[in-house]
C-alpha cells in the first residue's frame, strides 16, 4: 500500500495541500484558494439566477430544496434580476461571454462572507457548483428532517473547476436482481452528489428482461419473472416446476421516459444495455425460436443456479444461451427492440453487451455451421464478429452508435463500434490503436460488486477491490491517443446485492475514489488527503442514513507456507497510524492485547485468527475472525473451494 501512497503524491501542488484546510469536496476541484472568514446561510436567503432559462431554474429549484429539508429555510428563488443586498443569498450565474477554460460542465464559486456566487457557461456547470457548496456546508445539510442549532456556515474561498473526462459513469445492473424506479432515482441522486454525468442501465440477461417491448410482450409478461431465492448466487438449486415465478420486475416505457427525464434534469444520460447475443436466457424463454438449439421451449430464466462452467481456459454453457447468429429472425427481433429503445433513450449511444458469449453450441450447430460456410467465417470468433457487425447496421439505422464490451474486438471490430474495456486495459488499448473511442471500466480498478475488504467478513464474490485500487486507477494508458479515451465507469453488478441498504455499501466510498479520477486532475491526486475526506463524507452518510463500506479501516491478512510447512500471516493496511490486535485463543482482541506487527507463525493447535484495528487507541476496523483452515487455503496448503 505505501507504493501506491508514494506515487499518487508526485507532482501534487504544494497549494491545494496547504491551504484547504479541512475541506472535504469530492472530487477534488482543480483549484482552490482559500480567503478568511466565512458565510452563513440564514433564513432571509434567496437564490437568484441572472438569466430566465428552464435548466438554470431547474438548478435553483434543486438547491432550494436540497437546502431547505435540513435547514427548514424556505429560500425564494428569483430569476432574471439582480441578487438583494441583505447577506446570505446566493446567486447562480451564466457567463455572457463563454470562458473557454471551464468547457460545459465547468464553474467557478466564489463565496464571500456575504453572499456565494457560482459561475458556468451552461446550467450542467452550475448543477455541479451546486453539489460543490452543499458538500462544503456542515454535515447535518444530509439530513432527510430538520436540524435544529447548526449554523450553516461555509468557508470563504475561491474555486475553479471543470472534468478531466466527458464520460463519467456508473453502470447499474438491474436484470440479476430487480430496482423499483424509485430506487433507480435515489441511485441517479447518490450518483449526482459525486459529479457522474451517465448511468449505463444493464437492462437484460439470463435473470431477466426489463424494459417493455410493445412488439414483443412476451418479454415482460415471461422474461421479467424468475423464482425468488436467497443465499449465494449461482450456487442455489434448479428451481422446481412448482415454485412461484414471481420475484423480478420490469419497467414500462412511460417509466423510462420518467427516469430519462430525472435523469436529464439533474444533467446524467443513460445508456441502455440490451446484452446480446450471450447473457439471453431471458430472451429465449420469452421467445424460443431466436435460438437454433433444440429443447429450447423448455428453457426458464435463471433464478441464480449454475447455468454455465467456468474454467482458467475459459468457459462453456451448460445452456445455450446465446441469440442464435444464423437466424433471421434475430435480427428483425432487434430491429424492433432498437426501433423503441432509440424512441426512449435520447443518448447518442446504444450498448448490446457482446460478452462472455458461450460458443459450445454453435460449434456443433448445422445452421451456424452453414453460415460459416456461407460468409467465409475461419471460427466462432468471426461468427460473432458477424453479428456484432449486423446489429451495428441495426443500432445505426435509428441514428444511434454502438459501443459494446471489449469482445465485440475478437474477430474483427465493427467499423464504428465504440469499446467498453473491462477485461483489463488491453481491449481498450487495441481499439483505441485501431482509432476507435474507447471507456475504460477494467475489472481491476472499476467493479465495485467485487469484496472489498477480507473475504471472512464479505459476501463471497470471485475477487476482491480495495478502495486503494480503485483510487490508483488511471484512464488513459500511456501509447494512446487522450482523444481517443472518453472517459471511465465504475459497474456494479447485483448478482450478490439484493437490497438497496446492500447497493449503497458497495457503491461507497468506492464509487468516490471512482469519481475523483474521472473529474479532478490527475497531477492532484493525493491518497491521504482523500482518505481524510472519504472519512469525513462517513459523517455525511450517517447524518442521511446511507450505508457505506468502512473497509479502508480493516487489515488485510495474508498467509503463506513456511519451509517447516507452518503458517505464517501478515497485516497489511491501507491506511497510516493504524494498529492491528490479534488472538488465537478464541477471545475477542482488543486494543490491550498483542500487535500483529510482522510475520507470525500461526500456533499449531489454533482454531482461528481473530484481528481488529485501533487507530489512537480507538476501535475503527471490524472484528473479523478467519478459521485456521481459510488461512491454509490461502497459504496453498488446502485447495479453495469454488465459492472461494
């Protein structure tokens, strides 16, 4: 951890270090100097805007609001004149003259002892000087009720700021488990807080279909509904005959137009995803003649049992559960889905997946075989290519792009398909030198369903993220055209969330660390400084009731094979001046008990390992305890198991 801590502070301003002070903002803005004094809202306020446009007025209207629930002031918002004399008003202004420097989402936010004024080319750029203020107000402005005797003060300063990248997004996965339009919304507020501008709605899969599709209403009625189970996805059992079909969800248009609406309002655009030709289980139950494998009417949506075999070789389907290439009713079926997902969705972009597509059936299957013969197709790879290339002409012929994930690459790049990198920064390298636009979301810094602290204390998922990681995150790879990189994304797949309490831990604060390399300049990037901050948005989420993961406090506990064939374990942590206890004699260590400060050779007869950690003889870190026989697994002396 200390070499990621020594390479993030290269090249910070000595500025930003010294004169902020205790300011919390994430993202960090690109300059802040700060003044003396400070300014107080108060219940006289007003919010004025220079101009009379919709947008602006839209924006007053939000930080009214956002400001009144906890202070109970009922601000007036005034549009088209001049700011009142009388002190605490705020004024939020659209420069007559466009200043090139701060681009479109851009500001500066000047506040006074008497007054804050917040200054953008377009409304986008006073939305987020917006979010910039409420952060630097008093935790309590979180609070969903009144606050009584908080003075809501604010410290005088100036801010310049303006995003590195255009693209700045969170993927939501609603297919493995369903979200209500109001969920949708709370997530589109949480996102804004933090300056993300684009949600990528993963909108189907094996587990589900969720947009309503007029032309097909089989999608719905079948493919949104699967058998409610809980525990560990993709272990659970076959569902039986018997069992319900009555846990899932689906939003109909009118409730998109909504969400596109909310959306727009507070300046985020949505990618829908319709995951194709792979991840369609859901499709083929609702319509299995898109398939060309026999037995497929019996199909059912995925209610979270094994459906496919992975491998360190790759991977197989035990169903198939792809669109098949050589049908042609495939591609009118997505010549109709485009047709009402581009009248729904404004964005200049549709998303159709492209990954993990199992090909073990078209390996054997007479129709694909055909079409390989047919098209002059060497393999699988180019009979995907195929596909991707017709869906691109689909998905251009309602006037939108393509972008897909990086597997769209592998036989050949549609021509002017977009790429979304995931499987590390390689796809999104090779796209990005064959001179197509690229957004980086690597597994390794960018998927936030991943654990995040020690695997005894998380829900088990395949790898593990720690917020360390995702802050050293950097978009653009060195080789590559900048231009070329419109930005990147953090994603979260809800296979393992069922809840929004659940959503909310492993979004934050993994999603700032996200949020800050997207927005804030890369040479400003400091890994203590933003923990400071991270830990002081903690206080802000416990005033609004948010959930949020305090895994930057927990030890990382390693363990490997000594040469006597004993087991040795280590603490690492992600933060300074904290200090790690342990026990091995089943009691619960606290801050009077032994440092874990080095090697230690784990006692012969032990049955497991108990750590927390301390900063100045506080408790800040959970208690985890790890049985011996997991530290023997990661020390290889004990096979994992596949949940492992």
């Amino acid at each position: 951890m200390k070499k990621i801590i020594l390479l993030l502070l290269v090249g910070l301003p000595v500025w930003v270090m010294c004169q902020t002070g205790n300011l919390s903002i994430i993202p960090q803005p690109v300059q802040v100097k700060m003044g003396e004094g400070s300014f107080e809202l108060n219940p006289a306020a007003s919010i004025t805007i220079s101009g009379v446009d919709a947008e602006s007025r839209k924006v007053a209207d939000m930080l009214a609001a956002e400001l009144g629930r906890a202070t109970g002031y009922s601000l007036t918002v005034r549009t088209g004149g001049m700011m009142p004399r009388n002190t605490g008003n705020i004024l939020l202004s659209l420069n007559k003259s466009t200043d090139a420097s701060i681009g479109n989402e851009g500001y500066t936010l000047k506040v006074t002892d008497a007054t804050v004024i917040i200054t953008a080319n377009k409304p986008a750029g006073l939305f987020y000087g917006s979010q910039t203020f409420l952060q630097m107000l008093p935790k309590d402005i979180e609070s969903n009720t009144k606050i009584e005797n908080v003075s809501w003060k604010v410290p005088v300063l100036d801010i310049l700021d303006y995003p590195r990248f255009g693209w700045r997004g969170m993927m939501f996965d609603v297919s493995r488990h369903f979200f209500t339009k109001e969920e949708v919304k709370r997530f589109i507020d949480d996102m804004v807080k933090y300056k993300y501008n684009l949600l990528h709605f993963h909108l189907t899969d094996d587990e589900g279909w969720r947009i309503e599709i007029k032309s097909y209403p089989n999608l719905t009625k079948v493919g949104a509904w699967n058998v409610k189970k809980v525990g560990t996805f993709g272990n659970f059992t076959p569902p039986t005959e018997d069992e319900p079909r009555d846990y899932g969800g689906f939003y109909t248009q009118e409730d998109l137009k909504e969400l596109v609406q909310y959306a727009k309002d507070r300046f985020v655009d949505i990618l829908p995803e319709v995951d194709v030709p792979g991840h369609s289980l859901a499709t083929i139950t609702s319509y299995p003649e898109l398939s060309c494998t026999p037995g497929a009417e019996k199909y059912k949506v995925r209610s979270g049992e094994k459906i496919m075999n992975w491998s360190a070789g790759g991977f197989s389907a035990l169903y198939d559960n792809t669109l098949c290439p050589a049908n042609e009713k495939v591609y009118t079926f997505l010549d109709k889905v485009f047709t009402e997902l581009a009248q729904i969705f404004p964005f200049p972009y549709i998303h159709m997946g492209g990954d993990e597509c199992a090909k073990n059936f078209w390996e054997k299957n007479p129709q694909v075989l055909e079409l390989m013969k047919k098209e002059k197709l060497k393999d699988v790879h180019e009979v995907q290519s195929y596909f991707v290339k017709r869906v691109e002409k689909i998905v251009n012929a309602k006037g939108r792009k393509l972008i897909g994930w990086d597997e769209i690459l592998e036989g050949g790049l549609a021509p002017n398909a977009a790429v979304m990198s995931w499987r590390g920064m390689k796809g999104g390298i090779e796209a990005a030198k064959q001179g197509h636009e690229v957004v980086m979301t690597p597994t390794t810094f960018c998927y936030i369903d991943f654990m995040q602290a020690d695997r005894a204390i998380e829900p088990p998922v395949y790898s593990t993220l720690r917020l360390s990681k995702s802050y050293a995150f950097e978009p653009v790879p060195d080789g590559v055209d900048p231009k070329l990189i419109k930005g990147g994304q953090a994603n979260l797949w809800t296979e393992q969330i069922y809840n929004t309490r659940h959503l909310q831990y492993m979004v934050w604060p993994r999603g700032m660390a996200t949020a800050e390399v997207l927005w804030s300049p890369k040479t400003t990037r400091n890994w203590t400084d933003f923990t400071r901050r991270v830990e002081n948005h903690f206080t802000r989420f416990d005033a609004a009731g948010k959930k949020y993961a305090p895994s930057m406090f927990d030890p990382i506990i390693k363990a490997r094979k000594a040469d006597n064939g004993s087991i040795v374990v280590e603490a690492e942590n992600e933060l300074e001046g904290l200090d790690t206890y342990y026990s091995f004699d089943n009691s619960f260590p606290d801050q009077y008990y032994q440092k874990l400060n080095g090697p230690l050779t784990v006692p012969t007869d032990a049955a497991a390992l108990r750590v927390i950690n301390y900063r100045n003889g506080k408790a800040v870190g959970r208690m985890i305890t790890i049985p011996i026989v997991d530290l023997k697994k990661r020390a290889g002396i004990l096979k994992m198991d596949a949940e492992d």
